[in-house]
C-alpha cells in the first residue's frame, strides 16, 4: 500500500482538509513599529553563498514567467542539489563520518504552511520532497526511512549521491578522522533562499548535505523550521547557514523575524541575532554561523560570526553577490 492510499484510508486526504499544515504565528497583531507593505511590490530573491548566483537565475526565471515565490525557491535550490561539483548539498554532498550522504531541507509558503524532510538517503532533490510532505500529508516532517519511502510513493527515484570526488575526499579525512570541521567559504553547507514574488508573496526554502563528516544520524538545522529558516508574509524571513546546533539552540530565523516584528531592519536583526549566540555558548570559535534576512519591503541583510559569509541578492537590476557583516575573522 503506497503512503499517499495509507493517508487517504485513514481520512488524511487533501479533500479532508488536513493538507498544507500552518505553523506561523498568528500575523493578524501587527507591531506597531513596522508596517508590512500590502499589495504587490518589486519582485526579489536572496539565496546564500555564492552557488546562490546560479540558484537565483533558476529562481527568477520562475518569478519573471509570473510563476509563484514558491516554485522560485523550490526550482532555484534544486540547482544547487543536482550539482555534482557543490560539496555540502545535495549529490555530490561530503558523506558523514560512516560514508552516508544524508540530506535534510525545508520549505515554508506565505501562508505558514510547511514542509521538510531529515536524514534522507539517495534522493538527490530532498526540497522537493520537502514541498511534496507540505502538500501532500497531514505533517511537517519526514525523516530517515520512512522520508525516503514517501518519496518514492511520490515518483522519486533513487539515485547514488556519494561522487567519487565526494568519496575520495571522506577517505582522505578518514585518515586523520579530525572531527572538528569548521564552516568556513570552502565548507559553506547549505543553500538557503528567501523570494517575493509579484503578488508580493514571500516563501523560502532551505537544503543540506550537513556538516562533512557527522556522526551517522546527525540532522542540523535544515529541517528545522524556526531555526534554518522562517517566513512570515506580514513581516519578510529569514535563514541560516553554518552550525546547526548552535542555530537550533535559539530557534534562530524565527528570532530574526520576531525581531523584523519589532521594527529592526534585516541587518540589524541579523546581528541581535549573531550576538544571542555567542551570549548562550561558552566559546564560539572556529564556529561559523550567518544569518540572512530580507523584509517585505525588499530590504536584506546578513551578518556571521566570522568573516566570509556573502549572499546572492537578485533584483530586476542585477544578481549580485554581496559580502554578509561579521565579527571575527579567523586569523583572530
Ligand atoms: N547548517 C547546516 C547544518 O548544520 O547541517
């Protein structure tokens, strides 16, 4: 019995109404010191790291044809996910310490509604797989195996992810087995991008192969809606990049998006952001983690602990990248 009978036999069907699962807040309060534009405004795309470069040209090529922020961000990771010569998502990911490539990814509508997948194996576009758990079951997140069965009843195929490129290098690390792997720009990890489309709708969508070389098992942030990414359409969204657990510990998009509520620019909301961080962990060094926020008037802003995070910012002028504000640089 495929997953999507299992659903329907037990009522969870899209026609039970079940489908497209809302885990925003309520956005009816707005804060009176901000005031989300209404209406359509100027279409935009911010993505992290410089594979955003590509990743938006797929993604404006959606919202240039009319096409929903949602599909953008969806189509515009996926190029980042099939690409065999990025290392830190999708195929060609670095494996984990035992060899897995193990994916985790999320996506999130201007409604609230969301989706996401962790520790998903020989799938090589988990964020559609992400949107397919959004709209296609009662829930929010699929992991592991039964992540990667719902997948195939959806039409996924397997394929081998781990690259010989990707295997020769698990093997070389192997040799040490130095556990520390610090996320700096040869080791970016992960794919994070925000979209308005021409309605003036925001969705966003987030993937990872995950820190090279985790423990078997391990999942980041990624899937984690709240702590990679988060959208709220009243007020814009945000995401994450670097090491997840120190992004989960303070629900970090979710925080930068609270405080855009409170009327900080996207910059600024950034940093607070950075700053709670290195305030709830004894030491942060040689740990990397950036922010990326964008409001619904189409300001963004990024900011890291350390130097080297930069963001793709695509407009009707330009796909430009532009370096995120840090703290430290590594030298320090
Ligand atoms: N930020 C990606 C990860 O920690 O897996």
């Amino acid at each position: 019995m495929i997953r999507r009978n299992f659903l329907k036999i037990f009522g969870w069907s899209t026609a039970a109404g079940f489908v497209g699962v809302s885990c925003t807040e309520s956005t009816k309060e707005s804060s009176p010191k901000i005031k989300a534009e209404s209406g359509p405004s100027q279409p935009i795309i911010v993505s992290t790291w410089k594979h955003g470069i590509e990743a938006n040209e797929a993604a404006w090529k959606v919202i240039q044809a009319g096409g929903s922020a949602l599909d953008a961000v969806e189509k515009g990771v996926m190029v980042t996910e099939s690409d065999p010569n990025n290392q830190s998502v999708g195929l060609g990911g670095l494996p984990d310490r035992d060899g897995n490539v193990t994916l985790d990814a999320c996506i999130m509508n201007h409604k609230g509604d969301c989706g996401a997948v962790a520790f998903l194996k020989e799938i090589e576009n988990p964020i559609a797989v992400a949107r397919k758990v959004m709209e296609e079951t009662p829930h929010v997140l699929l992991v592991g195996q039964g992540a990667q069965e719902f997948a195939l009843s959806q039409g996924f195929e397997k394929k081998n992810l781990l690259t010989d490129s990707a295997r020769k290098a698990w093997l070389e690390w192997k040799k040490n087995e130095n556990y520390v792997t610090p996320v700096n720009v040869e080791n970016h990890d992960t794919i994070s991008m925000l979209a308005i489309d021409k309605a003036g709708n925001m969705s966003g969508a987030c993937t990872t192969s995950g820190l090279a070389y985790k423990m078997h098992g391990r999942v980041g942030d990624s899937p984690i809606i709240g702590a990679s990414l988060f959208v709220d359409n009243a007020i814009g969204g945000a995401c994450a990049t670097g090491v997840g657990e120190m992004v989960i510990r303070i629900v970090g998009s979710h925080l930068v998006v609270e405080l855009m509520r409170q009327g900080y620019t996207p910059q600024k909301a950034c940093q607070l952001a950075v700053e709670r961080i290195i305030e709830k962990h004894d030491s942060v060094k040689g740990k990397q983690v950036g922010f990326l926020a964008l409001n619904k008037q189409g300001e963004s802003g990024a900011y890291s602990i350390y130097e080297g995070f930069n963001y793709a910012k695509q407009t009707q002028e330009s796909n430009s990248l532009i370096d995120g504000v840090y703290i430290h640089k590594w030298s320090d």
